[in-house]
C-alpha cells in the first residue's frame, strides 16, 4: 500500500461511529477497529488454513445475515533476528490491502498489535504472549496507527473492550512481577505470598477462553465454583456499624508443571514468571529464579 496513506485507506479505515457486534459465542461486544483472529474458510482439500489476523472495519447487512467487514493483515513469524531484543522474537504483522467479509461465528478472539517502538520502549510488555504481534511496516511513517480503537478521537466510548483487557491482563502480570522481585525475606526455597488486584468481568472471561482445554491448566470455570464469605462493615441511620457478612462465588485458575508454566508465558509473556532478588548482604550480586505454580482467584 502506499505509505503515506497505509493507515488510512478508505476502505481500511474502521467506522468508529458505529456500533460493535455482539459476539455470542464469546458473549461480548467487539468495538469496531478491534483486531482479531478469525478461522479462514475451509480449503478444498478439507484441511483448514492457518488462522488470519484482521481488523474490524465495520459491519455489513445482507438481507437477514450479518457479517464482520475486516482488513486483512499478513502474519510473518518471527525469525529470532534483529537487534531489539524485546520484539525480535515476536510474530509480526502487515497490514494489507485485502477487505473480507468475515462470519461472526469464525471469530475466535481479540488479539494486540503494538508499534515495535512501543514494545522495545517497554509501553506494552508483550514479549512471548501468543495474543500479541508486532506492527511491521517498510514505512517509519506510522503516526497514524494505534492499538486501540478508544485512542482516536472519534471512538464512541471512552475505552474499548480490548485496551480494557489488556489493561486487566497487565495489571495481573505487574502483580506477580512484584511478588517475585520482593525482598529476599519473603522469599524461600518454597514461599506462598497473597495479593489482590482489581479485574474486570470482560477480561476475567478471556482468560478462561484462553485456558480453555490447555494442558497443565486447571480451572474451576462456573461450574465447579466456591463460596467464601467476606464482612462488609456497614452505617445504619443510628450510626451504628454493623458487619453485612456476603457470601461469594470464587473461580479460579492453576498454571502447574512444565506445560502450565509455557501456558502462563503465552498468557503474560515469557518473563512472567521470572523473578530477580538482591542478595541480603551488601555485596553487589544478584540472583534469578523460576516460580510455579501459580494460581489466580477470582471472586
């Protein structure tokens, strides 16, 4: 595509003034100018192709059917070369000329696309996660392009479904960032530590699609839930505290063994569950170390 204009062809531009598609099989709304992954068609053969990258445009009406008007955008995996070392070892995509009409059903999920000097400046950590690729361009004229479809303008709303996932899922990742680089105090051969974080619904749900069947994860998902009860000190009109005992739902996720920490880096980068500690002396060493399992509740 031309350069000057490669993010913002007319028939590429998303139509941010419309409104997003509810997604059935994924029970949300996905915001128009959303990257996702959808399932190409089946080839003749009968063997399915691999899965496309592609940007929501807008939506098209035909009769009584409905379908997703994507730009297509070419996956390139990652050669391992390259002098950033943040984003060398990340897939990358190229946007592409190509409009396809995309079913809903096909949907499979959102996933990220940053600017490479996003990543190498550490805006978005995304190194090893296997929803997140890198923008890749012949032209550095990429003003144009944001990650988000909230950070334009004319966005309807003030933040969009997936900069409220990402922002969720990174919170979780800062969260046990700060667990493993802790003081050598809290740390042993075996250590437990608890904390607590905010997560949205939306994003709680995408990271059960993702652990969906994976091997080395389990998950209690909605069937198999536990109540714990928590007290909520309350004001009555007399001005007397009274403790309101809740009894909630609790769901939870275990990353275990081997294939449970591969399926945890997919999900929070490579270098989640690494953690650097300073030694207690003085002396000017440091020491690395891998933690698992892990396990996130969420009630």
């Amino acid at each position: 595509m031309d350069e000057e204009g490669q993010w913002r062809a007319a028939d590429a531009v998303p139509h941010f003034q419309e409104p997003g598609f509810h997604l059935p099989h994924i029970r949300a709304y996905i915001d128009v100018g959303s990257f996702l992954i959808v399932k190409p068609p089946v080839n003749t053969n009968g063997v399915d192709r691999c899965l496309l990258v592609c940007r929501f445009v807008k939506t098209a009406i035909s009769g009584e059917t409905m379908a997703l008007v994507c730009n297509r955008f070419d996956v390139l995996r990652a050669t391992g070369t390259g002098a950033n070392l943040l984003s060398r070892h990340m897939d990358r995509v190229e946007q592409t000329a190509c409009i396809i009409n995309v079913n809903p059903e096909s949907v499979v999920d959102i996933v990220f696309v940053f600017k490479q000097k996003d990543i190498d400046n550490l805006e978005y950590v995304a190194q090893g996660r296997r929803d997140s690729f890198v923008l890749f361009t012949n032209s550095p004229a990429t003003d144009g392009f944001f990650s988000f479809p909230c950070q334009y303008g004319n966005f309807n709303f003030p933040i969009s479904l997936s900069r409220r996932i990402w922002r969720d899922m990174d919170t979780i990742r800062r969260c046990f960032r700060k667990i493993l680089c802790s003081e050598r105090m809290h740390q042993s051969t075996f250590a437990k530590r608890r904390d607590k974080i905010g997560c949205s619904d939306e994003a709680w749900a995408y990271l059960l699609r993702r652990v969906d069947d994976v091997i080395g994860v389990t998950s209690t998902g909605t069937e198999y839930s536990t109540t714990t009860v928590r007290a909520d000190y309350e004001i009555t009109p007399a001005m007397r505290a009274v403790a309101k005992r809740r009894r909630l739902t609790c769901h939870s996720i275990a990353f275990n063994g081997e294939e449970g920490i591969k399926a945890f880096n997919a999900l929070f980068g490579e270098s989640s569950t690494l953690g650097i500690h300073c030694w207690t002396n003085q002396r000017e060493e440091w020491e690395r170390t891998i933690h698992c399992p892990f396990a996130i509740t969420f009630t």
